[in-house]
C-alpha cells in the first residue's frame, strides 16, 4: 500500500499568510517599545465601545452554545436592509462564506472566476473543491477587468469572486460599469460581491449591488464586522442573498459558525453610529495626511477607496518590511499576491501615521538597519 497522501489538489495550495501578530513580532525581535499593527486593515479606533460594553455584560454566558439560528442579529440586518431574515446567513467572519459558496456550488473542475492579485482565500475554497481557477489580470489602473471576466464565462463557469474594493489595491469599480457587467451575468453564474470596506468607500460613485440582488440576481453579498466595527478578533461577517442561495449556503456550515460573543458584539456595533462615523473621519484624514506623505518621499501608490493603501517601492519591498517591523511598524508584504516590490499599508489613527511615515523616511534615506 502506498504512504498516506493529502488529496493532490492540496499541493496547489499555499496556506494564507495573515498580517504579523503584535505580541509575535514584540517576543521574535525583543521590542519591549511599542508596536503598531498596520497589517491586516484593523480597525485603529478599536472595538465599538457598545459592543465592548454588551460584551463584558454577557461574557458569564460563555458556557452556552450560540443561537445556532443567529436569530436576533439576523432580524436586525434583515431590517436595515429591508429583507427577509432567511435572506441572510452569518459567518466565522465573511471570509467562511467565500469558503461555504465553493463547498455550495463548485464540483470538481467547475471553474472560479477572479482578478490575479484579489483576496486570496477564493483562490484557496477552489483548490480545496479541486475547482478550476480562472484568473483575469486587472487593468493597467490596477482595477477589475469587468469586460475579461465576463469574456471568460463557459458553460462550466459556477462562481465569479470580486472584491470590491480590491484587497490589495483598494481600487473599486464604478457602479454604472458595475450594472452593465451584472446585466450581462448568465442565470448558471453566482456572483460573490465582497463588500469588506464599503462603509469606508466615499466615492459617490460606489455600486449599489442590494439593487440587482432585490431585482432576483444570484447574487451573495459579502460584508464583515472585522472592519469599520472593530471585530477582527471575534470573527464575524454576514452575507446577502437570495433564499435559495442562503439555503445552499446553510447546508454545508458548520453549526455554530458565528459564536455567542461574536453575535452579541456584532449586534451592538450595528448600533454604533458614532463609532462608525468616527472611524470614517479618523480615515479620510489619514488618507489624506499620507497622499500628502507619499508624495513627499515620491513614493508610488494606488488611491484608495478602503482603509488601507497599496503602496509600490519600485525595489524588493522585504527589507522595507523588515527594517519597518524592527522600528515597530507591522506592515503587509504582498509576495503571495504577485508584487514583490509593494506593501499593503493600513491607515491608522494621527500617531500611528506619523510614526510609519517618519520610520520610512529614515529607512529611504538610507539607514541600513
Ligand atoms: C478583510 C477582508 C475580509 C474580511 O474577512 P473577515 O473574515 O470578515 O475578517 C473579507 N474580504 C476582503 C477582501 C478583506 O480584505
């Protein structure tokens, strides 16, 4: 008998490299001063206080399983975006459902559509399914090649993945690009829109994507409270879609996939306006401080439309990421997404800014360590 082996689709796989851990680089590197994470598009303002707050009141509940039905928060999303309560499925964070659409609908060899350079993990659920991945190169502004996806469509074509903005290059498609491209989906097609930063978008011209999803579309609407409401850690997103999608998405979750606290939390950061509104403004500024910044030092960057900016050094990026990390400042190599030469930068709060852009400043200018 042969040695045991993993199915041989694994071998395509390169496991997801998250954003580097504070107390992980604080205990490999010995930094005993402080350590800012501009990594992983965290949310610099922290968890929304009132779900802060209901947290601490309810941890004591921690004994007992979740509402497996998700029930109170499900109803109050459903209300804010006037639909059914079956209309939405909840997450271990939004990237479980990428994860649950591939289990759904995709049989071996059926095929997965997506931009070279987007999100990773849709990349991964294909490989995990033995899918085909299809992946169109973005366009010279580094934004979703709307026309090549849709030329790309067959027959055997089950999910098409786009991020929106993309993660990243924080570039977004426009919305009457956005409605043409929709217009021209074939009914056998399942359009995931992953919506991650749309409470950060303040371009006017953001798609409205609920639009095409009330029309019927098959359409599954990603967003996360990972984000602008300060839950990364408690793993929590939800998705949008029709009855029959949701339904599909249901059976191949594992029970309990948003946990007690997760729920609860997420419940009261929806309340939190000021939060929210908050972190918008904390943002704008920030972005607006490090175009500043960026130009200044004649750095190359994307605009962006999230909460972090893709930045290129036109040179091997790793030492930059190195010699950041040993000043402090955890940023976002990219190699894995195909640029070498770039840093995906969160935009944190004044202070945190500050010290990433005086930190690169010093290491441009030429210091070695
Ligand atoms: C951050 C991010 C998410 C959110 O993931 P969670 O699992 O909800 O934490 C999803 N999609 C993209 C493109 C992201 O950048």
């Amino acid at each position: 008998m042969a040695d045991l082996q993993p199915r041989p689709n694994l071998s395509r796989i390169k496991p997801y490299q998250p954003g580097r851990p504070i107390e992980v680089v604080a205990r490999e590197l010995g930094i005993k001063d402080e350590i800012i994470k501009l990594a992983s598009n965290e949310n610099p303002l922290g968890i929304s206080p009132l779900a802060r707050k209901a947290l601490a009141e309810n941890i004591r509940e921690g004994n007992f399983y979740p509402d497996d039905s998700g029930y109170l928060l499900k109803e109050k999303l459903a209300q804010r975006y006037g639909v059914d309560p079956e209309m939405v499925i909840l997450g271990n964070g939004s990237v479980d459902l990428i994860y649950l659409s591939a289990f759904a609908y995709l049989d071996p060899g059926d095929q997965l559509i997506m931009t070279r350079g987007s999100f990773i993990i849709a990349k991964i659920a294909t490989h995990i399914m033995n899918g085909e991945l299809i992946e169109i190169p973005p366009t010279k502004e580094m934004r979703h090649d709307l026309k090549g996806i849709l030329n790309a469509i067959t027959d055997r074509t089950k999910v098409i993945y786009l991020d929106n903005p993309i993660n990243p290059f924080g570039t977004i498609v426009g919305r009457e690009e956005f409605d043409r491209f929709v217009d021209h989906l074939p009914p056998h097609v399942l359009l995931i829109s992953d919506e991650a930063y749309y409470e950060y978008s303040t371009d006017k011209n953001y798609i409205d994507s609920m639009k095409h999803l009330m029309a019927g579309k098959n359409i599954l609407i990603l967003h996360t409270f990972s984000k602008i409401y300060g839950l990364a850690g408690l793993r929590i997103g939800y998705g949008i879609a029709r009855k029959e999608i949701i339904t599909a998405l249901m059976k191949v979750r594992l029970p309990f996939n948003a946990s007690r606290m997760a729920q609860i939390a997420a419940y009261h950061a929806l309340d939190d306006e000021e939060h929210v509104r908050k972190s918008v403004k904390v943002n704008e500024a920030g972005k607006e401080y490090l175009y500043r910044e960026y130009d200044r030092l004649g750095l190359f960057y994307l605009p962006t439309n999230a909460n972090f900016i893709f930045v290129d050094f036109k040179i091997d990026a790793q030492p930059i990421f190195e010699k950041l990390q040993r000043r402090g400042v955890i940023t976002r190599p990219i190699p894995q997404y195909g640029f070498p030469t770039a840093l995906r930068i969160t935009i944190g709060d004044e202070h945190q800014n500050r010290k990433l852009i005086s930190a690169l400043e010093e290491i441009l200018g030429g210091a070695s360590q």
